[in-house]
C-alpha cells in the first residue's frame, strides 16, 4: 500500500491447557539456574509477568512444594509443576499458518469443530498455542509457537504490532467511509481507528478494502465496518508482525526461519 492515507484507488499488495508444556532447551544450560518465571514462561503457558502472578497465587510447585516467592531460581533437574502438570525442557517452535475459512482459532473446540490445532497436527511434538486469534469465517496469517514471552509481545497493544487485512464487503465502501476509518469509527467496544484504508488496486467495484491497523481489539475491521453499515462478506489477514503468505497456500503451514524469529523478537 501507498503511504497516502485517503480513498483514491491505490495499490494494495487462570488455568490454559497445559500438556506437555516445555521450557526452551538452550536457555538452560547443564550446570545453569534460571529464573522460575523465565522456566515457566519458556515452556509457552504464558509470558513472564504472568507467571510471576501465578507463582503468588500458589499454583506451581518446585520439587513438590509450593513456591510463591518471586526471583527463585530452578535447575535442569528440579522438578518444576504448573497447576500440576510437569513442565519438561523441549525446543522452542514458531509456526505461521494460512487459516483456511471454517476454522476455529483454539485448541480444544468442545463443540467438535475443526480447529487450527487439527490443520497443523504431527507439526511438531511440543505444544504450541495461538497468538491471538482469528474468527472461524476469517482466512490468513496465524502464528503459533510454545514461546510465552514472544506471544505476549506481538498480542499486548502496546507493542502496536502491524496487520493488513484484505475486505470484501457487500456493497461499495464510500470514499468518505474510508476517511473516517482514517480519523476513528465509535463501536460498541470504543474507538477503533486503521492506520489506512485504501481501495484493492485492479478492482473497479469498491467492495474490496485494504485495511493496515494496529488496533488489538476483538473482531475490529468486522466491527469497524458494522458501525459503517457494511457487511464483510470476506476477511483476510495477509500480513502479520512482518510476516506475509508468499509461497503459502491456504490451509498450509510452514516453520519460521531463524531470520523471522530473530525479526519478531526484535519488535517494539
């Protein structure tokens, strides 16, 4: 997309489920201690912060007892629990996935339904979770991974983390539609405001947006054009925190390379 922000076409190009839950295995080295929010958070139930209120709560245990001061440090060899499941060293795994449509973004669905979980199954042996989510009618860039502190990083609004979306919609958008996506549209969840709205270049009917924010809310670009009188009648995310779908066909997945973890990692 162009860096001009009006509508002139232009182009557009506390308790989680917990098995198997691993720390990251090259940041404990044989002899080593770390940090017991580090151990916990490495293993990809939560960033560190939230560990450490799960520590004050009482809800992990070190070699069977209850640890609920803060800055405890644990070995390869202690016995670390959370909620009371075993929390073992395993590899850190980062996957982006092409979300087909129809797909609910969870792990469990206790309605039966085909999750994200199912799309990727026999990836990998460790336990991986969402980052943030997609609704089931929502196709596109998802990204999973066992790496807490990330996840907390491209999900926290804080970070602003970037994501383009490509809007189909039951009927043409106004141009004057689109500059007041640019100034902030009031939902029922508050103000939501895109960084750009622009016409899909090549297209000639106006139904198709695309749309850049940083925005964390639930269902945002849906509700933004609610509260305008359109209905999305298609919604793909095509970027995410830097990452595009080039060479990956919907409903496929693929491994992240080294260079695009140590981008993420690197973001805010």
């Amino acid at each position: 997309m162009k860096n001009k922000n009006h509508g002139n076409k232009r182009s557009f190009s506390p308790k989680k489920r917990i098995k198997k839950l691993t720390p990251k295995p090259d940041t404990i080295k044989k002899d080593d201690a770390i940090r017991l929010n580090k151990y916990i958070a490495n293993s990809g139930i939560c960033s560190r912060r939230e560990a450490d209120e799960y520590i004050q709560n009482g809800l992990v245990t070190v070699n069977g007892k209850v640890v609920k001061e803060l800055g405890v440090k644990v070995k390869p060899d202690d016995e670390v629990r959370f909620a009371g499941e075993l929390i073992k060293n395993e590899k850190p795994v980062y996957i982006l996935l092409n979300k087909p449509k129809n797909v609910v973004t969870t792990v469990k669905d206790p309605q039966r339904r085909i999750t994200v979980m199912d799309i990727i199954k026999g990836a990998c042996k460790e336990r991986v979770y969402p980052v943030g989510r997609l609704d089931k009618d929502t196709t596109g860039l998802l990204l999973l991974t066992n790496d807490g502190d990330l996840t907390m990083k491209l999900t926290h609004p804080r970070h602003g983390v970037k994501k383009i979306y490509h809007v189909v919609t039951n009927k043409k958008v106004k141009k004057e539609d689109l500059i007041k996506m640019l100034q902030g549209v009031e939902t029922e969840v508050g103000i939501i405001k895109a960084d750009k709205a622009e016409y899909v270049e090549g297209k000639d009917n106006q139904k198709e947006i695309g749309i850049e924010l940083h925005s964390g809310k639930n269902r945002a670009v849906r509700r933004m054009f609610e509260a305008l009188g359109y209905k999305v009648v298609k919604l793909d995310r095509v970027y995410f925190a830097g990452l595009t779908k080039k060479k990956l066909p919907r409903g496929k997945w693929r491994f992240l390379t080294r260079e695009e973890i140590n981008m993420l990692k690197m973001l805010g």
